[in-house]
C-alpha cells in the first residue's frame, strides 16, 4: 500500500494577509488538523531564485521539492519528455504557448483565452508547414506545447515571449556568437514568422474570431534547451521502493520520468469533475502498486494567473470536498498537500517566498488552520531533503 499521497498544488500559496487558502472554507482538513503536522517548505533561496522566476518555474521547482540540488533546467526538453516525445541530444526543444497578437505583433492574450477550440486542427495544420529542417509541433495541454526541431541547433537563444500582454513580440536573438547559434536563432525567427502567417489566416482562426473567442495566431518560445541533466534515480536517493506520477503532459511529468517515476497522464478534461474522478480512480487503482503516488494540480495556478481571487478560494474549497473522499477510502495512509510556489492572484506573477505544507497522519504539532500565515506563525522551515529523509 502507498507509504505517502503527495498533492503538489501548483501555485498554492499568496502573499498578504487574506489570502485564497486561508479565507477558503476546508471542513474537511480542518478534521484532521489534530493528526497533521504545518511547517513552510522552503524550496528556493534568494540566491538560487531564477533570473525569470515570476514567469517560469515549475520544473526546476518540481525538481527541487524532490530534493535535487539544481540550479537550472531549460523548459524545452523538460516539456517534451514530459509529453512522451523522442528527443535526441542535440535536438532543439522549446516551450511554447498558442498566444493572441495584434497586427502590430502586440500580445493580446499569452494563453489566447485559455480556449482550446479548434487548436488540434491548427496544430496539424503547423506540423504541414513546408520548412528548412524538419521539425515537430505538439500541443500538450490546453495552450501549451512543444516544439521540437529534429536536427542540432544551439540552445543559447532568446525568448518570443515578453512574458506580459501590451508588450511586442521579442524577436529571437543568439545570446552567443558562434556560427551555430545566429543560425539557430535565424531558422527559429523565420519559423514562427511563417507560422504566424499561416495560422492569422487559417480558417480556424477566422471561425474564432466570429465566434468572440480570441485567435491563436502566434507560438510564443521561451526556454530553449538540447540536452537534459542526468539525475541520480529518486528510488535510489531516499527510502520508496516506487512511484507513480498522475500529472498532464508537461513540466512535472517530465522531471518525475527523468528521476525515475512511473507516469500517468491527465488526459485533456475540461469539466473539474471529471478530471478528479480522473485523479481519485488513478489513486484508488495504484494504491496497492505504489510506494508513492505523487499528483500534480494546476487549477490554484491558472486562477492566481488570471487575477481570480474567488475562483482560487473555490478551488480549495473544491479540493476540501474532493481530498475528503480520498482519506475516508483511506485513512491510514500519510498526506503531504503544499505548493511548487507562491502565484500572487494580484500581480498574476509568480513571487520568491516559502510555501505552507501540511503532513497528515505525521506527529501533530496543533495547526489551527491550514494556510501561509498559520504555517509562518509555526516558525518551522523544512527543506525538501528533511522533508524525504525525516518526515516521510
């Protein structure tokens, strides 16, 4: 039976005072408050906080709640191994979002609505695009994907993405000076302007705009990477003889594959309900099977993303509810329930701080509530290497 239920609620936390978690109401773990243990998780320092941290961070944050001491890791590769694509070493692997420009290449929207209508028949439409060196696009989950050029390019080019909406499109520039690197970033810019002439007329597009929902005629790239680390196998490194990932294709998928984690995959489920009876039946059939079942979940940080306060509160409210299910089936088993980060729902940015995480079924040390301000007022700093080695 699963020694631990891991629930790595991506961009959990908030700064303040009032913040979602905290005015959200959770009947449900406030039952077992007596049987938990509420510490900060400590998961970056100010020193090793990313140069684009406020924007991207999931997979090295990932990585480092699994206890691995790494500085960086590119985006790129990560999204593709995530999706259960072949990348070679050498190969140039991107991570790109469907955005929304004006014809002034001004962002309109960085997700274009976060609406995924139409974008599997764009995303064909991508892959036939005639270009210079063959090359794949996949889209992995709502406006995400990968694009992945199959021949050895230079990781050291700029982004597209400006990393905010009212902003032009950054043109791609080679961040060193070497003949393979201007040609790398000539071929990425010529690629996504042909793209984004074919896809501002694409037929999907035009039905789009009739229909209010904002086009997807832009690919913004951001981190760009051709090889990953190798990593020591997690199994290896700390006291579970197994593990099983349940996460979309992407970021956190791909870094537990590449410790060693066997993978599950959220398949694209729009409706909340249906995509939890996903995660619960994936517990309920692994339970047995697993040392650690670890699953990651998306909806706190696409709310703190959009600016919504309210959705964010009723998430956790929603996951109250859902968690409730899981511990009456069973009951025994130990809980860990934290963040990868906090997502400030003001700023809709990601900012540097410490997380709460409650441990169920660990030595109590009589939390009132679970949330930031209760966890700070603890004065307990885990790191995730005590975390794995002492608590779990």
């Amino acid at each position: 039976m699963a020694r631990a239920i891991f629930f790595l609620i991506d961009g959990l936390a908030d700064p303040g005072k009032n913040t979602p978690l905290k005015l959200a109401k959770k009947p449900n773990l406030n039952k077992v408050l007596n049987k938990s243990f509420l510490a900060e998780l400590k998961i970056f320092t100010k020193k090793d906080w990313p140069k684009y941290g406020d924007a991207s961070l999931t997979g090295l944050a990932n990585l480092k709640i699994l206890g691995y001491e790494i500085k960086e890791i590119k985006r790129g590769p990560l999204e593709a191994i995530g999706a259960d694509l072949e990348l070679k070493n050498g190969e140039l692997a991107l991570r790109v979002d469907f955005a929304t420009i004006d014809k002034n290449l001004k962002v309109i929207d960085r997700r274009a609505g976060r609406n995924v209508w139409g974008l599997s028949e764009i995303t064909k439409t991508v892959n036939e695009i005639l270009f210079d060196i063959p090359f794949h696009f996949h889209r992995t989950y709502g406006h995400r994907g990968v694009l992945i050029f199959k021949q050895k390019l230079s990781p050291f080019i700029s982004n597209s993405d400006p990393l905010e909406k009212n902003k032009k499109i950054k043109k791609i520039k080679p961040l060193k000076k070497d003949y393979l690197t201007i040609k790398t970033a000539k071929l990425v810019q010529k690629f996504l302007d042909q793209t984004h002439y074919v896809l501002d007329n694409h037929p999907i597009n035009l039905e789009r705009e009739k229909r209010k929902i904002l086009k997807a005629n832009y690919l913004l790239t951001r981190e760009a990477g051709n090889s990953l680390p190798r990593l020591e196998n997690f199994f290896k490194k700390y006291k579970f003889k197994n593990g099983l990932v349940v996460a979309e294709n992407g970021v956190v998928k791909g870094g537990c594959k590449l410790v060693g984690f066997d993978t599950l995959t959220l398949p694209e489920i729009e409706n909340i309900n249906k995509r939890y009876e996903f995660y619960q039946k994936a517990i309920f059939k692994n339970f047995n099977k697993y040392d650690l079942i670890y699953l990651h979940l998306k909806e706190a940080d696409e709310a703190s993303h959009d600016k919504n306060f309210q959705k964010k509160k009723k998430f956790f409210e929603f996951f109250d509810n859902w968690f409730s299910k899981i511990y009456r089936k069973f009951s025994q088993t130990k809980y860990i329930i934290t963040g990868d980060h906090i997502t400030n729902t003001k700023t809709g940015k990601h900012q540097f701080g410490n997380v709460p995480i409650l441990i169920i079924n660990h030595q109590s040390n009589n939390p009132k509530d679970f949330n930031e301000i209760e966890a700070r007022r603890k004065k307990i700093k885990l790191t995730p290497q005590q975390l794995w080695r002492d608590i779990i």
